[in-house]
C-alpha cells in the first residue's frame, strides 16, 4: 500500500466508512489505489461505529469540512438513508444507501450502487436486459437495489422470489411503480421462459446450499449472475457455464461498484465513476 498511497497531509480529505464489525471491509483496499491513481488527496478509512453511536458518529463527520463522504455497510445502510439531506432515485426508491457525499454547504447527498454496478458489470452482457425476462432469486438490499437498475433497462418481466414475503411485495410494487405498469410478480415456477437469472442471495457459498429453483432449463440461450461468487465460483455459475450461458459474478458488479463510489466520494455527480 505504501508504495502506490503517499502519506495524508493537512489538506487531504477522509471518506470515512462506517460498519459494525468493520474489519472484513474491502472499500479501503479497492479504493484507495483508485484515488492515487487519480492524483486525488482523498482517503478512504474504516471507523467501527455501532448501531448506538451511529448518530452521533454521524453528526461528528457531517460537520467537518476535510469530510469528503461516508461509505455505510452492514447495519448502517437504513440509518444512514433516513439522516440524509437528499438522496439519489434508486436510493429513495428502496431506502437504503451505501455511499454518502458531503457537499461543500455540509449537507449530505445519499446514493446506492449496487443495482447500477451490477449493470455496469455485466458489461457487454447488459443490453441483453433490454424486453428480457428475468428471474430474481433474492429481494433484500441488493436484491431490490438490482431490481430497481433493472426497471431502468426496460425489462420485459421480472418474477421475484425470496422467504419473506414482505420482501417480495416491496420488490414488486417498487419496480411496478418505476415503470408504471405491472412488469413484476411473484415467481410461478422454474426457468420456462426466462432470459436471465439473477441470485442475489448467499445462497451457494455453501456447497449444501439449495437453490430454490429447478436449474435444468439453464441453457447457452441464458444469462446467468451470481452476485455470491467472488473468491470462487458458485455451482450456479459453474453449472451455467457448462451449460453454454453467459455470466456474471459477484466480482463484475463489486468492480463497477467501486469505480462508481470512487467518483461521487471525489465529488462527481451520482454514476459518474472515477
């Protein structure tokens, strides 16, 4: 790190980042070259800040001018949100942020990106989105945020399945709300029909991990996403490749994801990245 990453100084910024725990955070490591790299003198720094001190751990950094932003991860991502000034579409939409910018008058500007890093990622792969069918496996934070930056590729259809119910229905009424006609519903059955899977769940970091849906219509016609799959591969993924499907890991939409938060704690514009 020492070598790409010159000491702070008087006028460096901090773009703090809150969690609890925070030690397994790897926006620091990923962004930090990123800002070097640049010739930016901004700093990306862990702080462990519990669920009681988030407020006034909040209200701290809010007020300091050398504050480029907060990045928030697990469980600060609703608090933070609902402390912010303003806050993007796709981060009002499904009341969450994961990165915060702090504008020169203090006020805080909230933003999520894991639904446009997981499009961005797909790279060559994301006009395939445009009138798809797509299956959604997962609608907590990322998976609604994922659904959110589907609607604004124009997908066809989107079916949702999670266990909570609760879940599924914010899904459904967000996106449908987004597009304003009824494009998402609750998944009926297997992959009849379907252009694209997505899970956006843990499931599958485990080898007994069982996947909620019937996987023999995966066919070379697919796109497959596994947003589990960073250090290995899923035996989703590695059963889509198989198959002849296209995919895409956890570590496409992660890339894309960090490149587009490097930006808006450097102060560009929400989607911009770096």
């Amino acid at each position: 790190m020492s070598d790409t990453i010159p000491n702070l100084g008087g006028a460096s910024r901090i773009y703090a980042v809150f969690g609890d725990p925070v030690a397994q955070v790897q926006t620091p490591t990923l962004i930090n070259p990123m800002f070097a790299a640049k010739g930016v003198d901004l700093y990306a720094v862990p702080f462990h800040v519990t669920r009681e001190n988030f407020e006034a751990a909040w209200r701290v950094f809010a007020a300091m001018d050398n504050v480029a932003g907060i990045g928030v991860t697990v469980p600060h991502k609703i608090a933070a949100a609902r402390l912010c000034d303003e806050l993007t579409p796709a981060a009002a939409a499904v009341g969450a942020v994961n990165s915060i910018q702090r504008r020169g008058d203090g006020s805080m500007h909230g933003a999520l990106f894991d639904g446009l890093g997981f499009v961005r990622g797909l790279a060559g792969n994301r006009g395939r989105l445009a009138g798809a069918s797509v299956l959604l496996v997962g609608a907590g934070g990322a998976g609604r945020a994922i659904a959110h930056a589907l609607a604004g590729e124009r997908i066809g259809r989107l079916s949702v399945i999670d266990v909570d119910e609760s879940a599924v229905e914010f899904t459904i009424g967000m996106v449908n709300r987004v597009l304003e006609e009824p494009v998402a519903q609750r998944a009926s059955g297997g992959l009849a029909g379907i252009d694209v899977l997505i899970n956006a769940t843990p499931i599958g970091l485990k080898s007994t991990d069982a996947f909620p849906v019937d996987l023999d219509g995966v066919g070379p016609h697919m796109l497959v996403a596994d947003i589990a799959a960073l250090a290995r591969d899923t035996e989703l993924l590695k059963l889509a490749r198989q198959r002849g499907a296209a995919t895409s890991d956890g570590r496409d939409m992660l890339e894309a994801q960090i490149a587009l938060i490097a930006g808006f704690a450097a102060g560009c514009e929400a989607g911009t990245p770096l």
